[in-house]
C-alpha cells in the first residue's frame, strides 16, 4: 500500500490524493503493467493508462513521428483485452496505486458497460479517451457526440471520471456538454490534427494527418484552459500538452489547472525525464515557499471576465 506525502506539492484529483501535480497522460508508455508502476515510484502523483477499449482495431502500424516541436503519432487503442486489462487493474487497486483507467468503445452503450466492469475491479478513477482522431476518419466530436458518451457513463458508474477533449472548434460547448452530462473533470487537450510532409518528394509522413502532441500546443492549450476558467469552469481540469518541464507544470497551474499530464517528452529517456519534471517543479513551488494552492489559478487573480 502506498503512502502519500503530505508534501507542499499534494493535491486531490478524481478522488486520488496524489503527493504530486504530475500525472502521466495515456499513450503506449502507458500500456505495461512494469511501466505504469515505475512511473509512480519515479515522479508521477498518477498514472493514466492507455485506452482500453472492448473491440480495439486489429494490430497494425502504429508510428511514431519525431518533430522539434513535438511528435504525430498513429497509435490508437490498446490490443490488450479488457479481462488482461481487468486483472491490471485490480492489482493496482489491491496495492492502492494512483491509476486512472482511459477508455473508450464503439457507442455510449459500450462505454458505460465498460466503465461498470472496470468500476468492479476496484479502480477508483476513469478519463473517457472519447476524442481520439486517430481512427479513420476521426470522430465528429461534437457537443452531442460528447454528451451522449458522458450521459451514458455517468448512469453506469458512481466512479469520479475526467472527460479529454481537444481543443479547436467549438470547445467550450464540448466541455460545457461534458460537464452538464455529469462528467467530474475536464482533460485538455487530446492530440490535435498534424502533417508532416517531405519538401522533397512531396510524400505525406505517415500517409495522412494524425496525432500531433508537444511543445507546439501548449500556448493553445494554456489559452483555451484561462478563458474557459475566466468563463466561469468550475469542475477540476487536467492540463495536457506540451509539458518538458518544471516551470511547464507551473503554468498550467497558474491558469487554472489542478493537475497536469505529460506524456510526449517521456518518450525521450522515459524514467530520467520524468524525474527532471517533477524534481523540477518541487525545486520551483519551493523556492517560492508556498503551496499548490497558492499556484493554482493565480494568473485569474483581477482578470476580467
């Protein structure tokens, strides 16, 4: 059984006191039993695994494309089953281990009878993975699209549980559905459409758009997360997006989110870097001698609405 610190950095996200802000986004890092548990022993206050879903597509190329400013991915859901999933879980839960679960399925109706048998295995926390646009085609994430998934969850499952969206058009109405429709929290923001092509050939990486994710997106995200706060959000949000460092952690606190994820820059010496973050932040919040609520939206302080 874990024991939390009750450290300057301590904060409470879905119902999960974490000893820090720090919280490991969804993506194939993500995907191994060894992985997510040397995470939380090495820096992250949480982990978020990567998405399970009840009927994920069949194994196939999923690439990784490097950028200066971030990376596109082609990944999409986990190919492991939800049983193999369950067992993971429960684990985590018999030891009292930080872990949020990401799913996703084909309808609401799917989602919410995957949530149930997740609920069963004692996780204590989900994030609906409803906006990945790594399928074909992508979803048409609209505000009725995101109501209809959250509606049917939150019927199934008295689980605390995060709803991450990608920011871009109409973003606030998303939220707004999320929140109205019962979700406890906001993750912003998924991946957002990305191209990379060769000047040369003209050939299009990776065949079409995918995934794009990384310090590209971060005065977006920041951006979007400071209005939808100025606009009056009230439920709790994760930031996403962009995070190499320790001051990163700090601005998305400072416009408003209770926790952050970094995912992208792990995929560079995973473990150290994770390390670098979260001692990064502790050294930062310590020097100024406060506490994470004396950070977390002090950039509203005097904003007009």
């Amino acid at each position: 059984m874990t024991t939390v610190e009750h450290t300057a950095s301590a904060t409470e996200v879905l119902g999960l006191r974490l000893d820090s802000p720090l919280v490991v986004g969804s993506g194939l890092l993500t995907d191994q039993e060894r992985n997510i548990r040397r995470l939380l022993t090495g820096g992250a206050g949480a982990v978020v695994t990567k998405t399970i879903h009840p009927g994920p597509l069949p194994g196939g190329d999923e690439r990784l494309l490097h950028l200066p400013t971030g990376m596109i991915n082609s990944t999409t859901y986990s190919r492991r089953g939800v049983a193999a999933w369950c067992a993971m879980l429960s684990r985590f839960a018999e030891d009292d281990l930080p872990v949020i679960a990401s799913l996703h399925a084909s309808s609401p109706a799917a989602l919410a009878e995957l949530a149930a048998r997740v609920a069963d295995t004692g996780c204590r926390a989900l994030e609906l993975g409803i906006s990945c646009l790594n399928e074909d085609g992508g979803p048409d994430d609209s505000a009725r699209r995101v109501a209809d998934y959250t509606s049917a969850v939150r019927r199934a499952t008295r689980l605390p549980f995060s709803v991450k969206l990608a920011i871009g058009e109409r973003a606030g109405e998303r939220v707004a559905a999320a929140v109205e429709a019962g979700a406890d929290a906001i993750t912003l923001s998924d991946t957002i459409a990305g191209l990379a092509v060769s000047p040369d050939s003209g050939e299009v990486l990776l065949g079409r758009a995918f995934g794009y994710s990384g310090a590209g997106i971060k005065p977006l995200v920041l951006a979007a997360i400071y209005e939808l706060r100025r606009g009056g959000l009230s439920v709790p949000v994760m930031g996403s997006g962009g995070v190499r460092s320790g001051t990163d952690v700090a601005e998305y606190l400072t416009v408003g989110a209770d926790a952050v994820q970094v995912y992208t820059a792990l995929h560079t010496r995973m473990h150290q870097t994770l390390a670098e973050i979260r001692r990064g932040f502790d050294t930062w919040l310590g020097a100024r001698g406060g506490s994470l609520a004396d950070v977390v939206g002090r950039a509203l302080d005097g904003a007009k609405g």
